[in-house]
C-alpha cells in the first residue's frame, strides 16, 4: 500500500484542530464551532456522504448558499475521496444541467430553496434547514474511519467562469489546493490572529481556496456571512471583530460609494485585499486616499492555478497601482509570444504558468487541456508586461484585446481612463464588429449622474489616441458579471450582436 503523508485538503484542518482544539474555528449567524468540533463535523459528514451510495471519485456537486454547512460539506467530500464540484448557486436551468451532467455528479448537495432548479434525475441531499439534511445527520452519524486519501487524488472539479466560452472543469488534486495554501499564507501575511471575514460565495476559489482554507490552516477566528452585505461588514469591522476584508473590486466600489462610506470607523480593519477581477487605478487611489493606514493587496490569478499566481503587497503599491505583482511561492510565470518564445521586458505578452498548484488539465476535454498545456508550461489567456524588477501588469485578456484598425487596443486603458470621469460608476470596453475599423472601440457605461455620450468620447479623446477612443458609448444600468465580480464581456458583445 502506497504511505500516505497527509498533504490533503482535510489533513490541513486536522492539524489544526490537533493543534489549537479549543480555538474558535468558525462563526455562522449564531452557530459557533471550535477546531476540534468542526473536525469532528467534517468527520461524521464524511460517513453520512458514503451511506448514500457513493464511492471514492464519484462527483459531489455543490450547489448552495455560503453557510457552515457549505464548507463542512467540502471539507467532508476531501476526507471521503469524494470530488466536490462547487456550483455557481445563481445558475439555472441548462446551464446548471451542463455543469452537473458534464461532471457526471452523482448527487447534488443543495439548500432547500435552490433544490426546485435541479434536473429532476439527479440525486439531492438537503445541506441544512431540514430534518433529513447533512447537517442534521451528524448526531447520528459515526466518525469516518476509512482510508485517507492521497495527494495525487483528483479531489475538486474547479469551473472556469466561462466568461469567453463554455465552462471548463479544472482537475485539482489534493496537491494543488495545499501548495496553493502556503503560497497564500506567505504572500498575504495570513497569520493566527487574524479576524478575517469572508463574505463571497464559498463556491468561488478565490474565498474557498485563497482566504477560508488558508485561515483555518494557522488557525484564525473567521466569520462566514451569507453574502456581501455592506451593512454587516461596516458593523463587523466598527466591532472590532473583523479586521482583513477580501472582495473584488465590484465590492470595494459599492462601499466606497456608500454615503456613510466616510463616517464609519474603519480603523479596526488591518488588511484589505482585492482581486478576481481588474481593480481600477482610479478606484484603488480613492480607496487608498480614504484609509491610508490600511494594508492594500492586490491578489491575481485564475481557477486553474489554485487560484493565485501573482500578488502586489501593501508595500508595492506606490507607483504600482496597475500591477498585479509577482509570483507567490511556488509559481513560475514567463512572459511569452504566440510561438513560446520570452518576449523582452516592458513588451506586452502571454503570461504562462509551471506550477504544483496547477490543475491536472479539464475534466473530459482532451483537445481543450492540451491548447492550454504547451511543453510543460499552462497559457492564461491574459496578456501582460513584466518590468525588470519582476513585477507583472495585465493588460487584458488576449480574448480581450480590441484590433481597431489594424492596431491592438488593451481594454483596460480605456477604461481606466473612463473611470477618471465623475459621472462613471463602473466601465466595460469591447471590441465590436466594424467594417472600417475592424473592430470599434464601444464602451459600456453605468452612470452615477447625468452625462452624455459625446461628453465621455471627448473625455476619453483628451486623454487616449483617436484609434483608442470609444465609437460609441451605451449607458446600461449594470454590468453582467459573475460572482466572482469578473465581467462578462462575451454577454456584452452578444447583447449587441442581436440588436
């Protein structure tokens, strides 16, 4: 029998929980569970997912709100060598069945609330709020006493966010969340006494995998809530029982936009970090202004690497603030061309990837994992600079990337700019079908006040090139993202494409 050496997923809980087992581990509206209790939880939840007929590599689906039940049911699928597939819990009808029939999952863990969505021919287990759901179960449930898994164990399907296409499922085996781990606890500082909040869907990799496990893995306090409530987040942290905040910029802009935004004493928050999409400069700088004694970091990265590859620390912000950072621990990056080949610092190229952290490839997509494995080394996707001193700005996403007139135009300079405009709340710049241009610049606005389309096209002319300004300037209510806060840039493009 091949030793087992306890780089799993589950093992990072039981070593805390061996280590600090009075602590307070986790904090759910008004349940609470020391160290010691949320192993045991994991434990027994382990024994209730096998009693309902499934096997070692059979697919769990997750579909369900942030809760404690959540995480003990993941934590619960890693003890078991069950593969947990979380599930977007906004997703509906054929693009939920996608994700649960190309998984082939066995069972959907869910909330009673979401469990009238599911295809009516898959299996479902209440995760809480019933008598016969997981969480009920652990009373009676016995202690899981079979074999543990090892590190090369296929134990998550991660969805890509499909913000360009079809959803794929990146192959994480126990090794690659671990090294994940300890890239983040170095990079972001993530220490015992940390009071970290964690307010985005559990679902995401980001909160799962950069913040939540990480915490639990030095022993934190951390609070779970529900969802992103602007209200509860100021009150945690006036508390003083929160002090490290992590959210993508969509958040960070709804509170700082908040009237109440400037009154509230947020000296008690330490450490805010940022991520899952672009921030933009402006916003940064308005933040930063606001709590200059606040630890700003920048946290980059995608689904398929665990999720983070770069971070800027709150010391490398000044005359930073556009770069994503360097790599963490066990990431090697590389700046490329379209052939492979490193491009010279300052020029604009593909970053690639050679990491433990990385995925094993997509779940049934051979020819798609292969496009994004070339010699060794996993292509992003997203079109970046590296400097001499090592540090990486993004450019765009070379899906991303706007030929206007025969030139390539990075989105992100063009919102950037459009976001130094008053009356713009949030941006999304595209590349739309022209017959002149190719592809015209075309932006996409929600306004915070009264402005005109040719107002923002001679703003934005006054500080970009005539190719880089916007044709045209459509003013939406939001922008369509996903929970992770990335926007979904295709959904704009089609939106105009039936027009």
């Amino acid at each position: 029998m091949t030793p087992r050496h306890g780089s799993t997923i589950d093992a990072v809980l039981r070593r805390s929980a061996r280590r600090t087992p009075a602590r307070t581990a986790l904090e759910y509206r008004d349940r609470h569970r020391t160290y010691a209790e949320l192993d045991d939880a994991v434990s027994r939840a382990a024994s209730v997912l096998l009693d309902q007929g499934l096997a070692p590599g059979d697919r769990v689906a997750a579909y369900g709100h942030n809760s404690d039940a959540y995480l003990i049911a993941f934590l619960a699928c890693s003890r078991a060598g069950l593969v947990h597939v979380p599930v977007n819990q906004n997703l509906t009808g054929e693009d939920l069945a996608y994700i649960l029939r190309q998984s082939g999952s066995a069972l959907v863990l869910t909330d009673p609330d979401l469990a009238d969505r599911l295809p009516s021919a898959v299996p479902a287990l209440p995760l809480r709020d019933t008598d016969d759901s997981l969480l009920a179960r652990l009373a009676d449930a016995p202690p899981y006493d079979g074999p543990e898994p090892g590190s090369e164990d296929l134990v998550q399907l991660l969805y890509t966010s499909g913000t360009t296409a079809l959803p794929k499922g990146a192959m994480m085996t126990h090794r690659a969340p671990v090294h994940a781990y300890l890239s983040a606890i170095t990079a972001l500082d993530l220490r015992a006494d940390d009071r970290p909040v964690h307010a985005m869907p559990l679902y995401h990799s980001a909160q799962m995998h950069v913040f939540l496990l990480p915490c639990l893995a030095v022993g934190a306090v951390n609070i779970v809530l529900d969802a992103p409530d602007g209200d509860r987040i100021l009150d945690l942290i006036e508390a003083g029982r929160v002090d490290s905040l992590f959210a993508p910029p969509t958040v960070w802009i709804g509170l700082a936009g908040r009237p109440d935004f400037a009154e509230r004493n947020l000296e008690g928050l330490r450490k805010a970090y940022y991520g899952a999409s672009i921030m933009p400069v402006p916003v940064l700088d308005r933040l930063r202004t606001r709590l200059p004694d606040l630890a700003f970091y920048n946290c980059f990265g995608q689904s398929e690497i665990g999720p983070l590859a770069m971070v800027l620390g709150p010391d490398e912000h000044e005359g930073r603030l556009d770069s994503c950072g360097r790599p963490v621990l066990f990431v090697e990056a590389r700046v490329v061309d379209a052939d492979g080949k490193d491009v010279p610092d300052g020029t604009p190229g593909e970053i690639v990837y050679r990491s433990p952290q990385l995925c094993e490839g997509y779940w049934d997509k051979p020819e798609e994992t292969a496009e994004a494995f070339r010699d060794g080394w996993f292509r992003s996707g997203d079109l970046a600079v590296r400097d001499a001193d090592g540090y990486h700005t993004v450019v765009d996403r070379v899906k991303d990337v706007i030929n206007s007139g025969g030139v390539l135009v990075a989105s992100r300079q063009v919102e950037d700019v459009l976001y130094t405009h008053p009356a713009v709340a949030e941006a999304a710049v595209v590349g739309l079908p022209d017959d002149r241009w190719i592809e015209a610049v075309t932006a996409f606005v929600v306004p915070r006040g009264e402005v005109t389309e040719e107002e923002l096209i001679a703003h934005a002319r006054a500080h970009l090139a005539g190719f880089k300004t916007p044709k045209r300037v459509h003013f939406v209510t939001e922008l369509p993202r996903n929970a992770s806060g990335k926007i979904l840039k295709r959904q704009l493009r089609e939106r105009c494409a039936v027009r």
